[in-house]
C-alpha cells in the first residue's frame, strides 16, 4: 500500500491566472532503498519446505534425493516499493485560483529476506552451510539487482515530473485533492519500470536455480546426508 503524505512548503500570490507558469526548477527525486538483514528459520521440516515450494516460481535450493527433489532452504525475500512522500510548491492569485507544482518526491523501497532451512540440517554440518550459503546468494543478488535500478527508478520519476510542469490553476479548496491525484499518476507511471525490476530479478534468481548448480552444491557434502523422513 502506498502512503501520501502531502506536504505544502510554499505559496506565491499572483495577479489572476488563466494558465499557469510553467516551473522555473527541477523538483528533486530521492529513492531510498532499506533492505534489512536476512531473518534465519531452521524450525520448519524440509518436508513441509517441499511442500511450500509447489508453485512458487520464486523457490530456491533443490537437492535430489531417492528419485525426488527436495527442499533444503527457500530465500522469500519480500520487496515493496512504499513511503511515496511528495512536496509541493504553490501560486495563487488574487481570486483565489492556484496552480500547483511537484518540488520534491522522495520513494522507499524496502527490502525485507528471510531464508528458511530445513531443520534436518542442523545436525549436518556441510549441507547447512552449503545450503545457507546459496540462500545467500539469493539475497546478495537480491540485493545487486535492486541497487542497479534504483537510478533507473528514479530517472522515470523525473521524466514524469518534466511533463507534469504543473496542475491548474484550481480552486484553492482543491489542493489536496490534485496533489494527492499526482501522487497517484506518479506511482502508476512509475509501475511499469518496478515490474521490469521484478522480472530481472526473477531472471537471475533462476541463474543461480540450475539442476547443474543443485547437483554441484550437493556434491560438496561427499559421504554426509541429513535424515530426511519420507
């Protein structure tokens, strides 16, 4: 969910406008991004982790075993774009009618892993760390990817607000009504370069899910196999 939270910085009264002057600025944009170190889960059963992994295209560590592949960790690394705050700059002339422009908009994104292991892996010691060590690459590349767009992000924003220019002139009593439609035009402008984010994310999560990486890692255990009840 999206918040708004609307900010009126400024005011300028001028003669009666009909059409509003364009901004003689460039509105700053800030994304910041807030990702939080990974929570570990050891509690879960490596059974009830296979079972969770049906249909999750996002699954992580595979192993195979008597035939069947099991799950020994899954990386939910849970991401929102969030905390759009925005402030604005206004003109308003003799009668009343104003004109509104975008100073600033600064955009969170949040970042929030958590990396579930089997609990059969606690006892051996080899497939834990094996196994901990992929569901780290899954946040460190997590991590790469979101950094790299972050100015891509931010670049849209700007592009949206050089069109923008600015909105009215209006009633007066109207203000926070248009800034909060702004608000939401910027988010869904925006939209379509989060979900090209999402995408390449998906791409490189899928890299490192390989049948030849689950078998290599596997590997590194030689003479080491957890107890996994059937």
């Amino acid at each position: 969910m999206m918040d708004f939270p609307l900010i009126i910085s400024k005011a300028y009264m001028l003669a009666q406008m009909t059409v509003c002057p364009l901004p003689d600025y460039v509105p700053a944009v800030e994304v910041i991004f807030k990702p939080t170190k990974p929570e570990f889960v050891t509690g879960a059963p490596v059974k009830m982790l296979t079972e969770a992994l049906r249909g999750n295209k996002d699954a992580t560590h595979l192993t195979e075993s008597s035939g069947k592949w099991r799950v020994f960790g899954i990386t939910e690394g849970s991401m929102s774009g969030s905390g759009y705050r925005a402030s604005y700059l206004t003109r308003t002339d003799q009668s009343g009618m104003r004109c509104i422009y975008v100073d600033s908009i600064t955009f969170e994104i949040r970042y929030n892993p958590t990396i579930f292991i089997g609990k059969e892996l606690v006892d051996s010691e080899c497939h834990y760390r094996v196994t901990k060590m992929h569901e780290e690459r899954h946040v460190a590349t997590d991590l790469k990817t979101i950094k790299e767009y972050i100015p891509k992000i931010k670049m849209e924003i700007l592009w949206y607000l050089r069109g923008l220019g600015s909105r009215g002139p209006f009633p007066q009593g109207q203000t926070d009504q248009e800034a909060t439609k702004i608000m939401k035009e910027v988010v869904e402008y925006v939209k379509p370069m989060v979900e090209k984010l999402f995408e390449e994310r998906r791409k490189r999560q899928g890299d490192i899910d390989t049948i030849e990486n689950y078998k290599y890692e596997s590997g590194l255990c030689p003479g080491e196999w957890p107890k996994i009840p059937d």
